[in-house]
C-alpha cells in the first residue's frame, strides 16, 4: 500500500470532480477526522489516517482491501470508478438524475436510462456531465453519464437513451466475487 503519485492524483480527481465538482475538498478535509487515498493492488482505497496507522502493521501481502475501494486504474493508467464510491459522491453531487420506478429494474439490471423512464433531471446539466441517478424516493441508485443536456432531454424521442450506465447497486449481487 502506497501513497498516490502526482499523475495518479490528477487521473482519479479529475474523474471524481466529474460527479461532484469542487466538492472534491470536503472528500479530503472531514470535521470527523482526516482522510487519505492509498493505493493497493492497482485499486484504490479511501480511508481515515487513523486506520492508515493501524494498518501499517500488516504486511502489503497480507493485506486484502482497507478502506472504501473508490475504484481501481485500468492497464492503460485510466481510472474507473466502483459503485462502492457511490455512498460518497451520492451526497455532494452537483448534477443529479432521478428515475420512475418502472426504470429502476432496467438501470439496476445495466442498461442505460432512456428518456421514457427519466423522472427528473439537475437544470443545466451538460452533455457529457457526470450524473449520480436517483430513485424517485431518493435513494442513490449508481452513476453515469448524461447523454443529453438539460434542454435537449426535453425535446427528445422517448425511447432515446438520456444516461450512460456506468454502474449501479445491482453490481453488489452481480459481480460480488470481484469487489473488494
């Protein structure tokens, strides 16, 4: 387990300021405490400083997972983010997606929101834009990319896709022997 380096930092901010923008300080700077990002395995991990000192006493073998896993960078040094991020940038996100509940089995399932199923959308949100995707009862259901703006969204086919799934909480049953 190894601090980031500069280049590493910059990837994995830039793809979590997509979610939640300038947001990204109150992820570091917590009135309970400071936190810090470690990387382990190609994946990494966000935790307190307390649990960082706890766990230097294990051996980097030894160790499985620590932390939150926030994601993990690809071969090509790119990073992807993990649902497991999700109880984090759910609460700071700028532009939201909510979804009717006929929907929510389809995005759980994998397949992307369609203009047919979206409920409500953040005003002004880009094309392109990290979104966080919402239940109408507003419990955080995964993450994706808007695929329509705003204004775009309004006067599109309804069976056009209005969000790019990149994960959600059905990832937890189906893919359980992957996340750590």
């Amino acid at each position: 387990m190894r601090p980031l380096t500069e280049e590493e930092t910059r990837v994995m901010f830039e793809k979590i300021a997509k979610y939640i923008g300038e947001n990204l300080q109150l992820l570091v700077d917590r009135p309970d405490g400071t936190y810090c990002f470690r990387l382990h395995n190609d994946r990494v991990y966000y935790m307190s400083e307390k649990i960082l000192k706890l766990a230097a006493n294990i051996s980097g073998d030894k160790l499985m997972s620590l932390g939150t896993c926030f994601g993990k960078f690809t071969k090509t040094h790119k990073f992807r983010l993990h649902i497991t991020a999700l109880d984090y940038l759910a609460p700071y996100a700028k532009y939201k997606v909510w979804i009717k509940p006929g929907a929510e089995q389809s995005f759980l399932y994998g397949n992307h929101v369609i203009k047919s199923g979206l409920g409500r959308i953040t005003e002004n949100t880009s094309q392109y834009q990290g979104v966080v995707v919402y239940s109408m009862a507003d419990i955080p259901l995964g993450f994706g990319v808007a695929a329509k703006s705003t204004q775009d969204c309004r006067k599109v086919d309804p069976m056009a896709i209005v969000v790019f799934h990149q994960a959600d909480i059905g990832e937890y049953v189906r893919h359980e022997e992957t996340l750590t």
